[in-house]
C-alpha cells in the first residue's frame, strides 16, 4: 500500500515537471494533448472546431469568430500563455480579440490547423503573413521543436529567396503587414536580392534566359512604391549601371503615370476659331485611377528623387514626359526646374512632339487668368528656360560658341513653327525664341523663314512696324534661292524685307551666271588648250565687264532703296485718310514689283555672250523701271 502510494506521489510529480514547461500563472497544459480536431466548420462568420470535448475558448480575428480549445493553442503559443484569458459573457469557457493582427482571420485559420496538428502547407502567398502572425504569437521553440517561427524562417531562406520570382511574390504580400515585415527583416531581404538580380550585367546573361530578365524589370516595376523606393536605393548603393536604374524608372513610370501625349494629341490641330482652348485633364479618366493627383505627384517627386545624373541613363523623351507630368500635377518649383536641366544637357535627343508641353491651368490660375497670353496652347516658357540651360551647358563644355548645331536648329525651326498656329502666341516670345542660338548656329534660314510666314499668316492683323521688328531675326543671306523666290512674291513680309530679299536673288542669279561662264570656259580651254593663252585677254575683259554689271545691280537697288523712302514719307504723309493711302500706296507698290518682274524677265532673256557683253541693256532696264515708277 505504501508502495503503491509512493509510485502514484512520484508519477504525479514527474507529470508537474513537464507540465511546468509550458504553463502561465493561472494554466497548466498537460503533457498530452487530449482535444484532438475531427474537421473544421464554417458558420456564418464563425468557424468551430469539432471534437469529442466541447469547445472553451472563443477568438476573435477581425470580423471571424474562432471557437476552438485552448489547451492546442497554449501548447505552441507564447502570447496565449503569458495573458490571462477572460471569462466568456455566454459562460462557455473563455475569450480572447485579438486585435491588429498580421494577416487576418485567413492567416489565423491556417495558424489553427497546425496547432491542432493538421499538414501545414507553406507557399510564397501565405509565408510572409504566416511568419508575421507567429511572431504575433511568439510561436518559438521554446514551447515545441520545429514551431511555426523556425518553420517559415527555414522556408524563406531555403526556398523563397533563391527564386527571384518568389520573391516577388513574397514582397507584394508585404504590403499589407507594415510593420511586422519591415522589422522581421523581410522586407529588406526581399529587396536585397532583387538588386542583386538586376545589377547583373545583360551581357553575361544567356539568351534563353533574357525573356526572364525582362520579367524581372516587370515584377520591380508593379511592386508599390516604397518597395520599388527601396529596391531602387539598393542597386544604387551597389553601384549598379546608371542604365539599370533608369530602365527600372522608366518601366514603373509606364505602368503607374499616365500619358499625358495621348491626351494632347488633338491640340495640333487647333485652329484660330477657338482662342479658349485650354489642355486639362479629362475629370472621367481621373476619377477611374484608383491614385489620387497627390499620389501621383507623390510618384513623380519619387522618381525625380533617384534618377542618376548620367546622361544616358534615361532618354530626353522619358525626361519631357516627366517634366509635362510634373507640371500637370503641380510638383514643386525645385523638381520642375531640375528636370528642365536634365532635358537642356540631352536635347539634341529631342523632338519636336516631345517639346509641345500643354499650357495646362487648374481652375484657379484660369480664373486669374487674364491676358491674351495666358490662354496659349502651349507652354512656351518653359521650352525658353530649356534652352537657355542648353546655352549654359554648352558653355559650361568649354564650348564658347556652338558651332553650327543642325540637330537644334532644326529642331528650333519645327517647334518655332509648330507655336506660331496659335493665335495667342505673343510676338515678343516668338522673337525671343528665335534669337536664342546665336547666328552661326544657322547655316540655312528657311525654317526661319517658314516659320515666320506661318506667324504672319496666323496673325494677321500685326502692324507694319511688327513685322519688319519680326523679320529683323531672319538673315536674307541664308535663304536659299527657293525661299527666297517664294518670299519675294510673298504680301505678307514688309517692303524692306522684300527689298533685301530681291537684291539676295539678283545677286544669285549673277554668281550662277558668273559659275555657268567659268564652266564654259573651262570646257573650252579642254577642248582648244592651245588657244587657251589667246582667249587670256578676252576672259579678263569678260570679268571685268561682269564687275561692272554687278556695279549695275548695286546702284539699281540703291534706287530702289531711296524709291522705298520716298514711298513710306509719302505713306506717312497721307495716314489720316486711310481708304485713300491705301489705293495710292497699292498702286506706287505694283510698280515697284513691275519693276523687280521686268528685270528678271531680263535676265532670263540675257542668256548670249553679246548681250552680256552690252553695257548698255542695263542702263535701258534702269531708266525703264525710273519713268516707270515717276
């Protein structure tokens, strides 16, 4: 008997020892666990755990009500065994809210089931909320070997990581588990090893495994922006190429900003009927984003932010992109004005679609708005600013002066034409974007020279000194002989233009003639070489007779020159009765163009040697066009 009670004494104690392991103050687990779990019941929103025992606690996970037994939880769970569980209001057992927790009910669930022993299945979706919720729960090996925290740690060192993919997938769950993600260190894992992957060079990678590298750029750029942030600040901090990160920049910008060139498609053909037009983003579409004007303005200031200074690390058309989004959605003055330098060192990349930045106005700058000049189409002076950086840039390159830049000037002429269809446009700024590159940047006018028609054409009801004060910024010498014909019969250029124009084409014409003449001399010397020092004498006295013709020309246009004079005193005389001016003036103007008509009708017709060689004709052609014109 006493043996016996002695053996029982000693297997009660044993039973105390282990059962002290895992016990709080007010619990003690037994050694075994007797509340096994048939199956799992979902009711309403409650889920219930079937067994032989009854239920005695009740959990709360958001919304989900959980009854299961408290024994299987307080066995694995830390945070169940350090707290005093309250009585239940129902008088069934005990209950615990949990509140704020990782995951969710969902994750809950799962975290049930492998308490109760059931298969736990890890997989790249659940991992990350799995092992925020068992460390919620400190869920260590401190209450069982191979508990939940070990569990997912071991899954996601071993599996998750060494897929970029998986990857991926794990650091998109993160979104949702600030901040146990970010202090359990998944977070930063997960972003190590996607700027390791992506600092890789292209050019060692095979070419079966290219198409992957392209998904990765892809996967980086849907990632939430603190994540991309963060993936981004890490291939930096790795000295990654500046293309990588400005691949990674443009691919996010393509998928989370809209495109604001397909919105102002429709503005170049805008005409002079609607002088209200104002760019503005369309209200429908921005309702449908699910991102707000701050959050997208947040992205902008985001990416403006990591951008690498290197030229090539993003292209000028991704830059005016930018710069257009920027100011659409009002980024500060500092972003604006950092990326109006970035587009000024890689302009020569640019096109003229690209500069068409809209004039966009929120309501508020409408309602201010006041002068013609601030309902133009576009925004003229931002592309002034781009320039002048342009300028500075160049300068900076230890470049006193640019010589001769065909791609910017080019450029220049096309988007100076492309502005002067608005009829808002004032003429100051069209002058002073046209003088912006210094003379000898220009080889050729005729951009220019089109591009001004097109102001005059668009606004036609500029006064004369406007337009000489216009045309002051084209060099007549640098038309060609077509643009130069086309603007001699052009009304829309003032008389003085006209004037130096016609004298540009008279002189022209006798250097293609001078040209023909050496041509045919020269012909005739291969022909005859030996009577070459016999026509010696003929071909000086040929030159001589052509300086004289030349001398011709420059008295004649003097003439004119004085004939202009006379005509604008005149016309400035008679300014107080208008109609009258106008039909005196119309008729002395056809007389002078009479006269610019008959003397090319004279030199088409001069096409003999002896009629170049009569000095007399010109003087015939002048004294013509002076009765004429008396």
């Amino acid at each position: 008997m006493d043996s016996a009670s002695a053996s029982q004494l000693k297997s009660s104690d044993d039973d105390e020892t282990v059962a002290d392991k895992v016990c709080n103050k007010s619990i003690v687990v037994p050694h075994r666990v007797v509340a096994l779990a048939n199956s799992f019941e979902k009711k309403d929103r409650s889920w219930y755990v079937k067994s032989q025992i009854p239920n005695d606690l009740s959990i709360q996970v958001n919304d989900i009500t959980f009854q299961a037994h408290k024994f299987p939880l307080i066995s694995k769970c830390g945070y169940l065994s350090n707290i005093e569980l309250q009585p239940s209001t129902s008088g069934n057992g005990y209950h615990l809210k949990l509140e704020n927790f990782p995951g969710g009910a969902e994750t809950f669930e799962t975290i049930l089931k492998f308490c109760y022993g059931l298969q736990l299945d890890l997989n790249p979706l659940n991992v990350a909320p799995l092992r925020c919720a068992s460390e919620y729960l400190y869920m260590t090996e401190e209450f069982q070997d191979g508990n939940l925290i070990s569990k997912t740690d071991g899954f996601i060192t071993f599996v998750v990581l060494v897929s970029w993919r998986d990857t991926l997938t794990v650091l998109r769950s993160c979104t949702s588990l600030s901040p146990w993600a970010e202090n359990l260190q998944i977070v930063r894992r997960c972003c190590d090893l996607l700027a390791w992957k992506a600092c890789n060079d292209s050019h060692d990678i095979p070419e079966d495994v290219e198409n992957n590298e392209r998904s990765l750029y892809s996967g980086i750029a849907n990632l939430q922006l603190d994540h991309f942030m963060r993936v981004v600040t890490t291939v930096n901090a790795r000295r990654g190429k500046p293309e990588t990160i400005g691949r990674l920049i443009m691919k996010y910008a393509e998928n989370w900003l809209p495109l604001i060139d397909e919105d102002i498609e429709g503005i170049r053909g805008y005409g002079s009927g609607n002088n209200e037009l104002q760019f503005s983003v369309e209200g429908e579409r921005t309702e449908e984003s699910s991102l707000g004007c701050q959050e997208q303005k947040r992205i902008i200031e985001s990416l403006v932010s990591v951008l690498p200074q290197q030229p090539e690390a993003v292209s000028c058309q991704f830059l005016l992109r930018l710069l257009k989004t920027a100011i659409v959605y009002s980024a500060s003055p500092a972003l604006v004005s950092d990326l109006e330098k970035r587009v000024g060192m890689a302009l020569e990349d640019a096109n003229v679609c690209d500069l068409l930045i809209p004039n966009f106005k929120n309501e508020d700058q409408q309602k201010g708005a006041s002068s013609p000049e601030d309902y133009t189409i576009y925004n003229v002076d931002v592309v002034h600013r781009i320039l002048e950086y342009y300028v500075m840039h160049e300068q900076q390159q230890q470049e006193q002066q640019i010589q001769g830049k065909p791609s910017i000037t080019k450029l220049l002429d096309n988007y100076l034409a492309e502005i002067a269809k608005d009829p808002c446009l004032s003429i100051t700024k069209f002058q002073v974007l046209a003088e912006m590159l210094p003379e000898n940047a220009w080889k050729c006018h005729d951009g220019l020279y089109r591009a001004i028609d097109m102001f005059l054409k668009t606004h036609p009801s500029l006064s004369e000194h406007d337009r000489r004060r216009l045309c002051k910024t084209m060099n007549c010498e640098k038309l060609s002989l077509d643009a130069c014909l086309h603007a001699a019969q052009n009304d829309r250029l003032p008389l003085r233009t006209i004037v130096q124009i016609n004298t540009q084409v008279l002189f022209s014409e006798q250097v293609k003639m001078r040209m023909m003449m050496q041509e045919k001399q020269a012909g005739n010397n291969e022909e005859n070489p030996e009577g070459c020092d016999d026509k010696r004498t003929s071909r000086d006295s040929e030159v001589r007779k052509l300086k004289g013709e030349l001398e011709n020309v420059r008295s004649k246009m003097a003439e004119l020159q004085d004939d202009y004079n006379e005509l604008q005193q005149e016309y400035e005389k008679l300014n107080s009765s208008k109609h009258k001016s106008t039909q005196y003036w119309g008729s002395r103007w056809q007389k002078v163009k009479r006269s610019f008509q008959m003397k090319r009708e004279d030199d088409e017709t001069r096409d003999t040697p002896r009629r170049r060689r009569s000095s007399t004709g010109p003087r015939t052609s002048l004294t013509r066009r002076r009765m004429s014109m008396s």
